[in-house]
C-alpha cells in the first residue's frame, strides 16, 4: 500500500528513486498481478493459482503524482496498480492530512486525468465520497459512501469499478457490511475491499477486509524487504487483540 510518489521523501510520499528501486526488487521476487487476479486467486485457489509469490499494489487517494512520478516507473516495469478515488476531493487535495505533522499538500487527480491513464496498467477503484471514517456514519451514510461513489467514477471514467478501500483503513464494525453482488444487504457490488490493516496474507474470509503492507516515505530498502519478508508480521496478531475489542465494544 502506497499513498503518493515525490522527488523526495516526504509525509506519505515514498521518493521516485526508492520506489524504483523497490519495484526492481519485487520484480526479483514476487509476480506483480492486478488486484482481480490476486482475488481470483484468493477466492478460487487452485494449483494453477498459487498464492505464494503473487502480489498487488494499491495507492489510495489517486494523487496527481500517482500520474506523474509512479505511473512512468509502473510502466517500465511493466507493472499494474489500483489506485482508490475519494470521490468528493476529485481535482481537489488531501484536506483530510491538514493539521498532521509535516503535512504536504497533494492534489488530487481530475476525471479528465483519471481518463487518460492507461487500462492495462491501471485500475481505478473507490475511496468513497468524502474521505472520512465510515464508523462515524451511519448505515445510510455509509451506503451512500459506498454506493455512490462506485457509480460516480463508473459514469465519470467509463470503466466498470471493483474495489473498494475504506478511508483511513477504518472498518465499520457495527454494520457487516456486504460490498459483493449477489449478498444480501449488497452495497454495490465490489469484488473486494482493502483495509489498511497489517498482513502479506490474506483468505476467502478477507475478502471485504483485506490486509496490506504500508510502505512509508522512511523506508529503506532493508526496511522494505524486512515488510516482505514478514518481519512485522507480530502486527497481525497485535492489531487482531485490538480489532477484537473495538469489535465487542461496536456489538454490546
Ligand atoms: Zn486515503
């Protein structure tokens, strides 16, 4: 999971040259897929399908230098990403970040950007309408959240959306959500949904909660490779013990 790309580190940005250099070590190691083929994979595991070196990577909020910076990289690698649209700050920037330390004032890619970027390389999902946390609306807000937003960018962009990724990474515990076609409850019919929870792994029973690796402006090359090669993968289970409690504290 990555945020924005600059010339240099900063807030959320990783810099171009690490992210080159990061895209170059993935190469080594995994297969860089599009995220519906690492669902497919996730919910139709079969030999053919194996999980072990396939990998997607996610930018969420679909800053201009997405366009600009990580998009010429992705290409020259010959890689895909999905990149998830607030869709009430398109053209607009990252207003949500104000008052963070070092915050850095990203714009956000127009629909006429969106249009133009390559679909072979990328895929545009939703990051909802308002870049808020869904657990502090209700039902209704949330649906509007979830719903709506699919449909702008479907009309605005002309191309069918399939993911989702929650603001903040922030899931709505009091609400099961449904977010796939076909469930009762539907909001929308996604295929899956990203969380910002820690995790390199994820089953069929994270599909509307999937876990993924923040790579952070700081990181190292070391630092990135340790991500992947689980060395914090303690945070699974020390954000399980506290998803456990927001859980009961969300249903009693
Ligand atoms: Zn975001």
């Amino acid at each position: 999971m990555y945020h924005g790309i600059d010339t240099q580190a900063i807030f959320n940005c990783v810099a171009a040259s690490h992210f080159r250099e990061q895209l170059s070590w993935l190469k080594e190691h995994y297969s860089i897929v599009p995220l519906s083929v690492l669902v497919d994979a996730i919910q139709f595991p079969s030999p053919a399908n194996k999980m072990s070196n396939l990998a997607s990577i996610t930018f969420d909020d679909c800053y201009v230098n997405f366009a600009e910076l990580a998009l010429p990289i992705l290409q020259e690698y010959k890689m895909h990403a999905t990149t998830f649209l607030p869709t009430g700050k398109v053209g607009y920037y990252n207003d949500w970040d104000e008052g963070m330390s070092g915050f850095h004032k990203m714009g956000i890619m127009s629909y006429d950007m969106l249009r133009q970027l390559p679909e072979q390389a990328v895929e545009v999902g939703s990051h909802g309408i308002a870049h808020v946390p869904l657990d502090r609306l209700s039902h209704d807000e949330i649906e509007k959240e979830i719903v709506q937003s699919r449909a702008e960018i479907e009309q605005n962009i002309g191309r069918p959306v399939r993911f989702f990724a929650f603001p903040f990474g922030v899931y709505p515990f009091k609400y099961r959500l449904r977010l796939r076609e076909g469930e009762n409850d539907s909001l929308g019919g996604y295929r899956a949904a990203c969380t910002t929870w820690w995790g390199r792994y994820n089953t069929i029973k994270d599909i509307h909660v999937l876990r993924r690796v923040t790579i952070c402006d700081f990181d190292t090359l070391d630092d990135f490779k340790d991500k992947l090669y689980g060395y914090y993968d303690w945070l699974v289970m020390k954000e399980s013990v506290g998803r456990y409690y927001k859980v009961m504290r969300a249903t009693f």
